[in-house]
C-alpha cells in the first residue's frame, strides 16, 4: 500500500509537470501569434514585376535623354555647317548681283554667272562709263594676263589718285585678273559708292539749279514784267497808224 507521504510527492510531482506543460504551451501560442506570416508566391511575383516595371522605366529615361541629347548636338551641327555654307553661297550670289546691277545702270551690255566673269574688260567698262573717261596707260589689244593685269592696275591707280586721294594697295591687278575674291570685291564696292555718289552728287546739283531759278524768278519786280504786257496794245495802235497812212497815201 502507498503511503501518504508518497501520495504526496506524487501528487507535487503531477502538479509540476503540469505547470510545465502550461508554460510550454502557453510559450508555443506566444511565438505562432507573433510569427510574422510568410508571403503567398502571388505577392512575391507582383512585387517583381513592380521593381521590374520601375527598371525599365528608368532605362527609357536615360535612353530617351541620351538620344534627345545626341540629336540635339547632331542638328546643332548641322545647322552651322549649313548655316556657314548658305552665308558662303549668299555672299557669292550677292556681289554677283552687285556686279551685274552695276552693269545694268551703266547700260554695259553685259551679264555675269559667277564672280571670276568680273574680268578686266567688266572694270574698263565701268571705268569709262561712270567716270566718262578713258583708262590712263591702256594696252587697247591686250595679248596676254600681264597686259590685262596692267590694264586693271591703270583703273586702280587712277581712282586712288585722280579721284579717291586714298591708298588702294590691298587691291591690285594681278589677284584681280586672276580671280581673287577679295580684290574683286573691293574694287566692285569702289565702283558701287562711286556711282551712288555721283548720282547724288548730281541730283543735288540739279535741286539746287531748281531752286536758283526759282528764286530768280521771284525776286524778278512785278513792274518790269507789265510793260511788256502793255506794248502789245502801242504795238497795235502803230500798226494801225501806220496802215492809215499807206491807205491815205495811195
């Protein structure tokens, strides 16, 4: 038979061990409530697909960027290229114009294509038709480009010292007979201010001469223009005298 004491300790026994299984329990519940519960595979693919969508629009980004940025410096280029080469092309075409305008108010019979047809015949005739002159120094036939650089040089010299009283060095008649854009220029430039001047020039002389006569004509008095309106009528009475009397005489 058991006795009390060991009832006792029995029963201290089984009331220990149940504690314990409470605590564990009780701990098993603490930890599944507090377990943070794992993602479904769904979420985990979306999530994928966000960061996914969200790389490539950044890499659309940087390539849009990119490409605006290289064609931006790709026209940019291009437009000063063409930009120098339609200032080139325009500034031919001008003085082409120039040129040719020149020949058309000098009633010279002649039109230019390009900048090297400004030869030394297109200067001499310029030459003679503003200024009304012969060139100084002019070989008539010449056979060779010196003879024709010689006759461009005579239109130079004789503008800077007959006319202009200016240095005209940077010009001369050897780049000119051989097709120098610069000197072409600048001697189709002095030709140009040339004529305007002594078209203005002209015009004022001839507003002034208005003016003159106009003036004259009313400072002139009134009394010394009315006999000449009465001696119609004394011109009349003689007249009819001088009938009377070759009537009466015969």
């Amino acid at each position: 038979m058991v006795s009390l004491e060991e009832e006792h300790e029995l029963s201290s026994i089984y009331e220990n061990f149940e504690d314990v299984s409470a605590r564990n329990a009780a701990s098993r519940l603490s930890v599944e409530d507090f377990k943070v519960p794992a993602a479904a595979p769904e979420t985990k693919l979306m999530r994928l697909v966000v960061v996914s969508f969200g790389l490539l629009c950044v890499l659309q980004a940087a390539l849009n960027i990119s490409l605006r940025l290289s064609f931006y410096s790709y026209g940019r280029g291009m437009q000063e290229f063409e930009g120098e080469d339609l200032k080139r092309k325009l500034s031919t075409l001008d003085w082409v114009e120039v040129a040719n305008d020149l020949l058309s108010k000098c009633a010279i019979n002649l039109r230019l294509r390009k900048l090297t047809d400004c030869d030394a015949n297109v200067f001499i005739a310029l030459y003679e038709n503003i200024l009304g002159e012969k060139v100084p120094d002019y070989i008539a036939a010449p056979c060779s480009q010196e003879d024709e650089a010689h006759n461009v040089q005579s239109v130079i010299d004789s503008l800077s010292l007959d006319y202009l009283q200016i240095s005209l060095s940077h010009i001369t008649g050897e780049n000119v007979v051989r097709g120098d854009k610069d000197s072409t220029e600048n001697l189709l430039e002095i030709f140009d201010g040339l004529l305007e001047y002594l078209k203005e020039e002209i015009s004022e002389e001839s507003q002034n001469g208005e003016e003159l006569n106009d003036s004259l004509n009313e400072d002139v008095p009134v009394e010394a223009i009315e006999p000449t309106s009465c001696d119609a009528p004394a011109q009349k009475e003689t007249k009819l005298e001088g009938a009377s009397l070759s009537s009466s005489g015969e």
